[in-house]
C-alpha cells in the first residue's frame, strides 16, 4: 500500500523528464530553428516550472500574474513569451523593453505601444484568430468553431490591426502566433493551420521571423499521437511557405509535458447504501478530477489493502463535498470497497490542478515520486494558510 497523507496529486518526475526530452528531441528533428515554451495555465508548480527552464524551455504566459511568477522562478525576460488579454501595461512595456516574445492579442496592447521610447526600435508579434468553421469544421469542439482570440484575417480587423502596428516607426512586426485546441487534438489540423499561416503572412507581405504555433498537442500515451507526427504535419504546412532554416519554430506544450506526469490518489472515508447500489464517499472530489464536471470515467485503480471477497452490482463513487453531483464514476459487478482502500487516478493535474476551486477542503498535499520514494513538495493548505491570506483588518 502507498503511504501518503490523501488527497494528493503525485508529480511523477521521471515521466515529466521523459516528456520534456521528447518534445525537445523530436522539435529538434523537424525544426532547425525552435524553441519550446511551455504553457504556465495548464499547471504552475513551481517545480514543473524549474524543470522546463533548466531544460532550456521558455514560458509562456497569458496574464501579469503568469509573467510575474515566471520572473519570480528565475526565467529571464528574453526567455518568456508573452500572450494573452491580461497583460498589464507596465508588464507589456517591460517586456518587449526587455526582448520578451510578446504577441500582441488586442487593441489596447497596441494603444500602448505608443508609450515605448521612440528612440530605439522593438519587436512584437501578432495573434491571428484561426475559425476552425472555416478552417477544419471537423475539428471543432461544440460551440468552439470561431475563436474570441486574435485579430481576423477573415474581416478587416486583422489588417488593421497589423497596420496600426506598423505605422509606429520603432515597431517591427516579425511574429505570428496562433494556438487552438482542438476536439481530438487531431494532427491533420495543425498542416491545415499552418497552410493558413502561410497565406496570411504571404497576403500581408509579412517579413516574419518567427511563427508561434502554439499547443494542443497529446501528452505521451498509448494510442495517441507523437510528438513525431504533430511536428511533421506542422513542417510540411509551412514548408510550402517559410524557409524552416530561417525563421524560428515556437510551440507552447501544456498538456503535452504534464499530462501524463501527474496523478491524483484520494481515500475511501465511507461507505453506505442507498436504494439498490452502494455509495462510496472518498476524500477527492470532482474539483480536483475533473473541475469543468464533464468526465464520466478516468484511467484509475483501485489500491486495497485486503480485497473484500464480496462482488456487488453498483458502487457510485463520490467526491468528499456537500455538493450533490459531486459523483465521480460508476463500478459495475466489482468487490465492494471499504474505508482506506485507495483510488489512484492517471493523468489527472494537467489544467485540474490550477482550476480547481478552494471550496469546502483547501488545497491537498503534492508528492513527488521518485524512484518509488513520495516526497512532499506542496503541504496541503490548513485553515490557517487560508486565514492569513484572506483575513482583513475590519
Ligand atoms: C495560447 C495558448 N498556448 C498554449 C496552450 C496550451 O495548450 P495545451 O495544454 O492543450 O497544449 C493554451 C491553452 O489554452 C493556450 O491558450
């Protein structure tokens, strides 16, 4: 049996090495030129975050908090790339002073690039809005075929948007970003969005120097996608237009660096009947698996110390919150859990972790696991850390 202190999440730190070295091998086949700079949202460990930069990894950033934790981690200006709508003024000012890759996501990042000094010259980058409805419909998820983010090639919006960057005479335009995550994190879809890319820049006689491809790949598993095949099907796309000897090849891996360096294991507390089937309460909840409360089932297992020789129709398996539909899966004709047994779940921390909301229980324990060794690397949050942090003088 493990002996953890549950709920925990579980950085497993060979897998991550492993997905940090392959994306960078496989970067390194395709592209002369690359840079892999991985996505802070989708988790903000500390740790992850030392491991990406002592790996050369850049970090990508989508708001002044994520830029600020990345400053405070030890990544250096030049190493960030820059996106989103939540960049503060004096952030997006320092950053592109200080050689950050900063793409540009709205007009007000190009109101104030009027406040940059005008006695040098910059560089900044722009995100184009990718309509998978026009691009790849097949690819979209429900409700997600046009993007909110970047500026439309398909209205005027985005060539006004690279004029109005271009009249400044200090500003040189040499990046184009783009980022979608797709239904099925298909690959074909990355050739068509880099056909795309090619189009734009080739329409706006674009003189880029980089083109930011953004993420959405798979993660190391069985069944899925290579990185291989992602890169292969993004070189071809843009072969067709950029010398891939020139211009340089940013990717931002999120979910394909931790996805499958990250578990979730919680703890039988209860165990009661209900109606015909059997309620099993455990001390994870939904908050912490799956917090958009979409998933009807995980890669899990079942960690008991003493398998119950009685096999039962139905367990409804339970988050530990008042919440009512803070059920998790469903077991048919399996023996009947009992208080302590474990339930481990794969590949669970990718985006759960950093969404997941301080309600009813405060943050759990994270181990890392090393060689089979668990290490506590985040104590859970106590009543206290929460009441020194929100408590107020009134
Ligand atoms: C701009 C940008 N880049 C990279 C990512 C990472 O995506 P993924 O974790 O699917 O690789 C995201 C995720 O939303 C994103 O918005």
């Amino acid at each position: 049996m493990i002996n953890l202190e549950t709920p925990a999440f579980i950085v497993k730190k060979e897998v991550l090495q492993n997905s940090i070295d392959l994306i960078q091998s496989s970067l390194d086949k395709y592209f002369p030129k690359n840079v892999f700079s991985y996505s802070l949202k989708t988790n903000s460990l500390p740790y992850i975050l030392k491991k990406i930069k002592s790996a050369g990894g850049y970090a990508e950033v989508v708001s002044s908090d994520e830029y600020e934790l990345a400053r405070l981690v030890g990544f250096d200006i030049n190493n960030i790339v820059y996106n989103g709508l939540l960049k503060s003024k004096s952030t997006f000012l320092e950053s592109i002073e200080k050689g950050a890759i900063v793409n540009i996501d709205s007009q007000r990042e190009i109101d104030w690039l009027d406040d940059l000094p005008k006695n040098k010259s910059f560089s900044v980058g722009i995100r184009i809005n990718i309509d998978l409805d026009i691009i790849s419909p097949k690819d979209a998820k429900v409700d997600e075929g046009y993007s909110r983010f970047g500026f439309s090639p398909e209205n005027k919006d985005f060539k006004n948007a690279v004029s109005r960057i271009t009249s400044h005479s200090n500003i040189n335009l040499i990046g184009v970003h783009v980022h979608r995550t797709t239904l099925s994190r298909s690959v074909d879809v990355y050739e068509k969005i880099a056909l795309y890319v090619g189009e734009v820049v080739k329409e706006y006689c674009l003189n880029i120097q980089y083109i930011d491809i953004g993420g959405g790949f798979y993660g190391i598993m069985d069944d899925k996608p290579t990185f291989d095949e992602y890169f292969d099907s993004i070189s071809k796309g843009l072969s067709s237009t950029f010398d891939l000897n020139e211009v340089l090849i940013i990717i931002e891996p999120g979910n394909a660096i931790v996805a499958s360096a990250l578990d979730f294991i919680s703890s039988v507390i209860d165990v009661k009947k209900i109606k015909d089937f059997h309620v099993i309460t455990t001390d994870g909840s939904r908050n912490d698996l799956d917090p958009f409360y979409k998933k009807s089932a995980y890669f899990h297992t079942i960690i008991a110390s003493n398998p119950s020789g009685s096999i039962v129709p139905l367990q409804v398996v339970a988050g530990g919150t008042c919440l009512e539909y803070d059920k998790i899966f469903e077991l048919e004709d399996t023996n009947l859990l009992k208080l302590g047994d474990l339930i481990k779940y794969k590949s669970v921390g990718a985006y759960t972790m950093t969404l997941s909301p301080l309600f009813i229980r405060y943050f759990p324990n994270i181990y890392l696991e090393d060689n089979g060794e668990y290490i506590l690397i985040r104590k859970k949050w106590s009543a206290a850390d929460f009441y020194s942090i929100y408590n107020t003088s009134e």
